[in-house]
C-alpha cells in the first residue's frame, strides 16, 4: 500500500519516470514523492564523492555571486545577526554572509556530507559544522535568520525538519527557501529530461503554491516570495528535450527569443522553475 510521506493519504497515483525511477503523487496534498530503492545510499555517496565537489567548486565564482543577490533580498528583513545556513556544502554563503558590506552576521553552516566540508576553504570550514537537519546541535531561538537552499527536497520528513528548524529560529526570525518547483515551465515543457528531478537524490517534488501553504499551516508569515531560473539552465533543458528531433534542433535558435519570452511569463504567473520564499516566525 503506497502512503503520501508528508500527508498520510493513500489517494496515491504514479506521476512519471525518470531514469528508471518512479515518481509518484498525492492526490490530497499534491507533492510528488521519488520511490526508494534500496541501493539509494549508495548512490547518493557515490554521487556527493566523486562528482559534486568538483561541479561544485567549479561554479564558485557563480554561485557566490548569486548568494549576494539572495543576501540582499534578506538584508530587506534582516540587519544582521546569527545565520544558519542549512546544507551549506562548501560554505560559500556562510563566506558571502560574513563579507556583508551592509550587515554584521556571524554565520555558521551545518553540513552532512563530512567530504564537503574537508573540500572548503581553510578559512570556512571552522565554520561549518558536521551535523544532520534532523537533529541541530544548537538550543532552542539561537538564529535569527536560516537559509535553507536546495535541502528540503532531499529528505522524506519534511515535518520533521521544518519544526527542527522552527526550534532553533529565534522569535520573529527569517526562514529562507529555495527548492524546485514541478509546476514550472521548464518541468512541462521538458518532463522526464527536467533536470531536477534528480532522483534518487531529490525524494520530494514541491510546487511553489504547497510551499507556501505548508509554512503558513506551520505558523510562518510570508514576506517574499518569487519563482525563477537561470536563462542558462531553462535554455539547455529545453535543447536537450529536443535533441531527438533533428528538425527542432535545427529550429532552436529561431525560437530562442520566444522561449525566453515564455520564461518571463512564467516568472510572473509562478512558472519558474525554483520557487525562492522567505518567511517570518510568527
């Protein structure tokens, strides 16, 4: 008998496959959910060992720059103070949070991959802390802001990991999320080729409208809230769901114009393909 993790229902439907693996949806909440396989483990630490820090330190440069735009956005709500970040990978925000030219943050990071962290700059990794999302090692209103970029999709007890960071976020702190959004453009118009599906690795499948229901449910007021993605990784989705049809692929180009068109628009309907929201601790 298949069961929603984050609903208990049992009002379950397969909703596609991606590379062998099946996802699923709940007709009563709406989020899709990957099924387990057993060999999952062992490919998620094959995956983190061998190609992530690599990707990863490949795109410094990238992703510090996009980490300034998104302390900028909490630099709206927020002047300063503790700062968790969640899944903090190599530590580059924690780095972009401490360099605030605006605000004073003392920021740490919590990571679980203990590869990631041995991979950080020296100067970082005293910073970031070996631990798990389920289980903070910090007492109850130490943060005043979490971020928490690209994590919740990773775990089946989404429950449980909101109240572990509600626990440890001070009264009238920030929460900031960013995961992918199924019911973007890019996830239609691409399916199973969508590049974040990614499973086994993302076991969770949010839309932009849950995300914000869940955390109001679960006493948060949204403050911002926006859907987007990189031209880049839109436009490169698309091109690659078209690589099997020679005529599309020679009319890429004619269209792009119209495709980036189409992006815009979905920004402004919630289209994008990660939903970004911030949220305050009532």
């Amino acid at each position: 008998m298949k069961i929603c993790p984050i609903c208990k229902s049992q009002r379950i439907d397969s909703y596609i496959e991606v590379n062998q693996w099946q996802i699923n949806i709940c007709l009563n909440c709406d989020v899709l959910y990957t099924e387990l396989q057993n060999n999952k483990r062992k490919k998620l630490k094959d995956f983190y060992d061998n190609g992530y820090i690599a990707a990863y330190k490949s795109r410094e440069k990238e992703l510090k720059n996009r980490f300034k735009q998104y302390l900028k956005i909490i630099e709206k709500y927020k002047n300063g103070g503790k700062l968790l970040d969640i899944g903090c990978g190599l530590g580059y925000f924690v780095s972009v949070a401490e360099q605030s030219k605006n605000c004073n943050w003392r920021a740490i990071g919590v990571e679980l991959n203990n590869n990631l962290i041995l991979s950080a700059d020296k100067n970082t990794q005293d910073k970031i802390i070996n631990g798990k999302l389920a289980k903070l090692p910090f007492a109850n209103d130490t943060f005043n802001c979490i971020s928490c970029f690209d994590v919740l999709e990773h775990d089946i007890y989404l429950l449980r990991n909101l109240l572990e960071i509600k626990r440890v976020l001070k009264k009238d702190g920030i929460l900031v999320i960013q995961a992918p959004n199924y019911k973007s453009f890019m996830a239609l118009f691409t399916g199973s080729h969508w590049d974040w599906w990614a499973p086994p690795d993302h076991v969770l499948h949010f839309s932009f409208a849950f995300l914000i229901n869940y955390l109001e449910r679960h006493d948060f007021m949204i403050i911002n809230k926006f859907t987007y993605e990189r031209s880049k990784d839109f436009l490169s989705n698309i091109k690659g769901r078209m690589s099997g049809n020679y005529f599309l692929k020679a009319a890429f180009f004619l269209i792009k114009p119209i495709l980036l068109l189409i992006e815009r628009v979905g920004w402004l309907c919630n289209f994008g393909a990660l939903s970004f929201i911030v949220a305050r601790k009532n």
